[in-house]
C-alpha cells in the first residue's frame, strides 16, 4: 500500500479505506448546536462513502478487488458540495504532509450539445472543484496553521478551466488565489459567492438587486472610498499602489465587519445571520492577512 507514495521518516496515519472510512466523516462548519441555523450551502452534505472508483459507463475499470477509496457524494445540482474530516494527534512538532491520490466523475450525459470523444465526456463540466486542507493546532491556546490546495475543474458558468489554486487567506474554504494571482483575485474568489448569496435573499425577497450608478459608494458603508479617492487610486503605480491598495481594502473590509455585528446583533432572519457569521469571520482573517503583509 505505502509502495504508492513517499511518505516522510514518521507516518501519522494511512488511510486503506478497504478496511472502512477510517474515522473520516462530514464536515458542516460551526453552528451553536441548532442544526436549523447552518448555512443554507452547507445544511444538505453527504457523509463520506466506500467507492472502488468504477466509470460513468458500463465499463467499471475500478478495483478488482475490494475498495481502496473513499467517496465524497455532491447532488445533481449546480453548488451542492461535500466535506469530510479526520483528526489525529502528534506528540511533537513538525513538519506534516499530505499525500492522495484523487479522481472525480459524474453522472453520464446524453444528447450532448458539443463534440466529445472517449477521453473528454461532456459529464466533466457538471464536476466543479476538489480541495484538499488541513488546521494544525498547536494546543488548546496555540498557534494555528491552515494550508490549503485546490484543483478547479470549471468555473461557476461551467467552462473546462482545469487549474491549480493556492491558498491565500486563514480561509481555505472561500479564499483561493491563483499561481501569479495575488490578493486582488483571491478576495473576488470570497466575495463572488457571498454577493450571490446577498442577492438571492433580495430576490426571494422581491427587493430589486440592481445598484445606483451614479450613487457616491462612500454613501452606501464605512470604509468604501469616494469617488475621488477612487480617482487618486486609479494614478498610483507600483509598490504606492500596492500599500494604498491594500490601506484601502483594509478599511472596506472594516466597514463589512462592522455591518455584519449589527445583523448580529438585530437581524432575525436565520439565513442572513448565518451569512453574516461567515462574512465576519472571513473578513477579519483577510484585514489580519493585509495588515501583516503591511509590516
């Protein structure tokens, strides 16, 4: 079994899943014990399965022989995801790494709107993305260290991009840059699904989601720039734009910390505080992340 990968000298664990899950099982985020106030992306996940990997097809082409894999099992429906989980301890500090192999697949397509051979199935565009992470804890009042790594099969309108993403933010689960990318495209890839979120809650609400163009943005929240402060930005060049960059983001993001404790603190609706919940947290870690790299 090991014969597969290179572990480092000391092994915490290998997981053969022909003997089982292993201890894996679903992860839903933190709730405060009322399963009713999970967020509504992550109140419909699937426990972890045994697989032998067979194909969409008739053709298995899986294990021969008992299972060696564990499933994550997502809904026939655009944004349903799965998350598993196992814990272990360490006796000492040190450096930790991950090794697995992985594969994906969905159900089979039929009467397909574009050309396909045998080696692309027009079934790979209904599979999103995998990501892999880890939260080492150094105690109960230590330090924490979050890693992450993701490879995004399509983007959310479903066009084959096939790329690696690093993490970028305390955040693995919504903030994932790009190689080459910086923080510019990892606080989009965060936000893009919280304005998704937002705006679903208006609709449903019959509110209109369109924004004012000619409104002053500094109007709408603390920490959004006037429009001549945008201006200024727009003239700054290299490093200065950068540090104002970032300066800026820092009070935006500032200002949505600030909204989201007074949905806390008097909204009612379960959904939009769960939302508010996240955006808080996610928030923070990235104004901690900016302000490091700051000095």
């Amino acid at each position: 079994f090991l014969s597969k990968f290179k572990p480092l000298p000391r092994i915490l664990f290998a997981d053969d899943f022909d003997e089982g899950v292993n201890g894996w099982c679903e992860l839903i985020g933190n709730h405060d014990g009322d399963l009713n106030k999970v967020r509504k992306v992550m109140e419909d996940l699937r426990p972890p399965q045994l697989s032998n990997a067979n194909f969409f097809d008739i053709g298995s082409h899986g294990s021969l022989s008992g299972t060696y894999s564990l499933k994550l099992a997502t809904r026939a429906r655009a944004g349903h995801m799965a998350q598993a989980i196992t814990r272990t301890t360490s006796r000492c500090d040190g450096r930790v790494r991950v090794e697995c192999y992985f594969t994906y697949k969905a159900e089979q397509v039929f009467g397909a709107a574009v050309n396909w051979d045998g080696n692309v199935d027009p079934s790979e565009r209904n599979f999103g993305d995998f990501t892999v992470s880890n939260d080492i804890c150094e105690g109960d009042e230590g330090r924490r260290y979050h890693i992450a790594l993701r490879y995004e099969n399509t983007d959310r309108h479903g066009a084959l991009v096939q790329r690696w993403m690093y993490k970028t933010s305390v955040q693995p689960s919504t903030t994932i840059g790009f190689p080459h990318g910086g923080h510019t495209t990892a606080i989009k890839a965060a936000q893009d699904p919280e304005i998704a979120e937002m705006k679903a809650l208006l609709s449903g609400w019959g509110e209109s989601t369109e924004m004012d163009p000619d409104m002053d943005h500094s109007e709408m929240m603390d920490g959004m720039l006037t429009t001549g402060e945008l201006e200024s930005l727009s003239q700054l060049r290299g490093a200065a734009f950068d540090r104002a960059w970032m300066e800026a983001m820092i009070k935006h993001h500032e200002g949505a910390v600030s909204m989201a404790q007074d949905v806390l603190a008097d909204g009612v609706n379960t959904e939009m505080r769960a939302l508010a919940t996240a955006i808080e947290s996610a928030q923070k870690g990235e104004i901690a992340e900016m302000r490091a790299l700051l000095g």
